[in-house]
C-alpha cells in the first residue's frame, strides 16, 4: 500500500489496491456478517450476493431483505414500518455481540 493511502478514487488509485470485498478472491477468516438488502434497491442484488460469497467461504451471515422499500429506509422510520424493523433488528443484532455470550 503506498503512504499516504489516496483517495478512494478509480481514477487515482492504481489497478493493484483494490477496495471492493466483492473483489476478493478468499474472504475466510472474516468475522460474523449481518447484511440487509432493500427490496427496490438498485444494489440489493450486489448486497445478496456478498452474502453469498461470505456464506461459500464459510463465514457466518445473517441476510435479510426489507420489501418494497429503497435504498435509504432506515432513515425513514417516522414513516415506513419497514425501517423501525431494521432499526430492531440492527439493535438485536448489535445487543447479541456485545451482550450475550
């Protein structure tokens, strides 16, 4: 890695350092993942698919997608049943690791 890191920018950074984990060719070893997609997300599907990823290379992963919501629920949850989910389940998730053993 050269010092300083540039910025994450495609058109600065040379074609060796690589940023993207979806990139990777062994993710083994990596901690507990938990990954929430949003139905009418153009990215939903790249979320899915890393999760896949993780679960072949043996990595313990909790998906879930949210229906009939965008990209940015979570921050809608004065309106969307949906993102007061998310938020729980986030919490639920987060309580787990640092509280239960």
């Amino acid at each position: 890695m050269p010092d300083p890191i540039p910025a994450a920018n495609p058109a600065v950074l040379p074609p060796e350092i690589e940023l993207s984990p979806m990139k990777a060719t062994d993710l083994k070893g990596l901690a507990p993942a938990v990954i929430a997609t949003a139905d009418l997300d153009m990215l939903r599907d790249d979320g899915e698919t890393y999760a896949r990823k993780l679960k072949e290379n043996g990595v313990q992963v909790r998906l879930k997608r949210y229906m009939g919501v965008p990209h940015p629920f979570m921050f809608m949850d004065g309106v969307l049943d949906q993102a007061k989910e998310y938020i729980q389940d986030s919490c639920d998730a987060l309580n787990q690791v640092f509280w239960r053993k």
